[in-house]
C-alpha cells in the first residue's frame, strides 16, 4: 500500500527508519492518516475481530517492512499479539501490546486483582451506602452496567464495585523502550448516578483549572500502571478522583482508546508517530491549546485545516475557549459547560512537540 497524504507537518525532521502500521479499529479508518507526519510510513487497515487478516505477513515482506506498530482494537488484542508474534519470527522489530497486559485488560475481574495486589486503588467490592455498579467482566464501553441498591444478585460474568462520588478522567499513555509517554489529562465529568458513559457525555482535555493540582498524580499513577502491567504500546487508564481527591482507577484499556484523538489534538502531538518520536518528547506531554469531544450523530469529518475530526464524536481544538466554543456552536453542537480557565494550556510548555504547519 502506498503512503496516505498527511495533513500536519512538525518542525523536526522524521528519520528513517519506516514504520509501518497494522490499524484494526475501524473507527481510525477516516483519521488516522492524519496524525502521523512521515509520508514514507505506510498503513495496513486490517479491521477487528480475531479473524486473521489475509497474509500480512506476506504483505509486509512484500513491501520491505522492518519496523512495524500493531494498533489494536479491544476485539483484536489477542489476535495482534499472534500477529506480533509472527511479525517478530520473521526478524521485524514490533511495537504491540504484550500477551500478559493483553489478558489482564480483557477481563476486568482479573484486572481488579492485579491493581489490589500491586497496590493500587481501586472500587470496594463493598458499599457502606447502598450504591453498587454491576459491570460485565469482557464487556467495554459499559456495556450491560446497571446500578444496584441492595445487595446485587449477579449473573455469571458479572461483578459489583461500590459507586464512587467524584469526577472521571482518563489518561492516554504509549510504553515503548523502556520508556512510557503520558498525554494530558481528559476530563470526562462527575460520575452519575444514571451511569450515562464517558463517551456519551462532553469532555475536555486539558482539566478544568480546579483539577490542575491533581494532573500529575494521575499521570504518575496511570505511569505505575503501565509498568506494572508490562505495557508496551498504547494504554488507557480511566479513573475517578474522589473528593477527597484521591486518584481511584475504574479500569484499564490496553489498546486503542476513544480519549486519544482528543489528547493528541488538546497537546497537538501527531499521537501515530510516537515510535519515531521516543528520543524528542518528554515523559510527559503537555496540552498547547483546548480540546472538546462530544457525541456526533452527523457525517463524518475529517477536517485538520479547521481542526475538526468526527466519527460517533465530534473532536474540535483550538487556541482559546472563546474560539473553541464559537467552533463548536457553528457545528450545530451543544456548549461544552466545563471550563473556567485551564492554565496547562496557556503554558505553551516549549517541549512539547510544535506544529509548522499543515501541506
């Protein structure tokens, strides 16, 4: 396949050696072109799901792959780790979820288990006031989750965790190296009551100012995860922050995840070529401008001169919230009714990795 036509150009040049990307969600389909900046790289979209896709390994030799990132899906995890495997056989350097870290993000009773006993805090299985989330053990997206007053009666592959009052974020992180690069905090809103998802719901990115005394922690605790996990490639680490602010995780992602187009527009880093970038960012990559996702019903859009990208959400950035917000509203969406201000933004912290401009 030859290379896509990108849209955002850094100011640093990218040096060989070519990545190829194997993509299986499908949702990256119309956006994914547009960030990663070398035009050399190539994409494989080889969709989800555990079918294996043709002979890629055939594919690759073909096109003289030697380096090759797998980007997968929450239905293709395992599937891209045999991948990864096979890829590696063959003498190519691979960046891919590891098996172990695979397993343990598949199965969220499992990963309760592991966050306990490497010391990390998570949802009580006990409730003190009669509120408890039954959750699906495989399930994603909060699929099948319902809330409970008494004491839940639970079908097999169900478990039940305390609700937690407080405020739900997710951090977007890439391990690779020895090295794990963190994004900016998203903020997704209070938890609720009538569990209404993150993903249906606005969320920005960077926090609202009242949270800025608590980025760090989040970021050095979904870093701890990430180790612990043997994380390679991409992760998602959703929490809560109590109000007594302390940072409580609900479940980790190891894969692709719905918060990553919004980290990377909010930090204006094209997120697709991390493996080229691993020796120029810093651990922790700051937000340079605001970023607002919300739920989508419209065409989709992939529109980076405006900064615009839709599939079933919407993602806008730009350089102030007035601009933003004038943005938003001439795409016919709601108001985004969470900031007051977010110094992370105003920074401009010069390590991130900056934009000339757009060919």
């Amino acid at each position: 396949m030859g290379a896509a036509v990108r849209s955002w150009q850094r100011n640093v040049e990218v040096v060989p050696p070519v990545w190829h990307h194997v993509v299986a969600p499908a949702s990256l389909r119309t956006w994914f072109e547009f960030f990663t900046t070398n035009t050399a790289d190539q994409i494989h979209h080889v969709g989800e799901g555990d079918a294996y896709p043709g002979d890629l390994l055939g594919s690759l030799k073909e096109a003289g792959a030697t380096h090759v990132a797998v980007h997968s899906s929450h239905s293709s995890l395992l599937r891209d780790c045999d991948i990864a495997g096979e890829l590696r056989g063959a003498g190519m350097v691979v960046v891919a979820q590891n098996r172990g870290c695979a397993e343990i993000g598949l199965d969220k009773t499992r990963m309760k288990r592991f966050l306990e006993s490497a010391g990390f805090s998570v949802p009580s299985s006990v409730s003190t006031d009669k509120r408890w989330v039954v959750k699906r053990c495989g399930g994603t997206e909060a699929a099948g989750m319902r809330l409970e007053r008494e004491v839940p009666a639970l079908e097999p592959g169900e478990f039940a965790e305390q609700f937690i009052d407080g405020d739900e974020f997710s951090v977007v992180l890439f391990a690779w190296g020895g090295r794990v690069i963190t994004f900016p905090p998203v903020y997704k809103g209070p938890t609720r009551i009538d569990l209404i998802p993150p993903y249906r719901r606005p969320r920005v990115c960077p926090a609202p100012e009242s949270f800025a005394r608590h980025c760090q922690a989040l970021r050095s605790v979904a870093r701890g995860v990430a180790v612990a996990a043997g994380c390679e490639g991409w992760m998602e680490v959703e929490f809560v922050l109590t109000t007594a602010g302390e940072p409580v995780i609900l479940e980790f992602n190891p894969r692709v995840s719905g918060t990553m187009r919004l980290s990377a527009m909010a930090s204006r880093v094209p997120v697709f070529d991390l493996p080229h970038l691993m020796g120029s960012v810093p651990d922790d990559i700051r937000a340079v401008r605001y970023g607002a996702e919300l739920p989508w019903r419209g065409s989709p859009i992939a529109n980076p001169a405006a900064d615009v990208f839709a599939t079933s959400r919407m993602t806008a950035a730009a350089d102030s919230i007035p601009e933003l917000a004038a943005k938003i509203a001439g795409l016919g969406a709601a108001p985004v009714p969470y900031w007051n201000g977010a110094p992370d933004a105003r920074r401009r912290d010069d390590a991130a990795v900056p934009f000339t401009g757009r060919t």
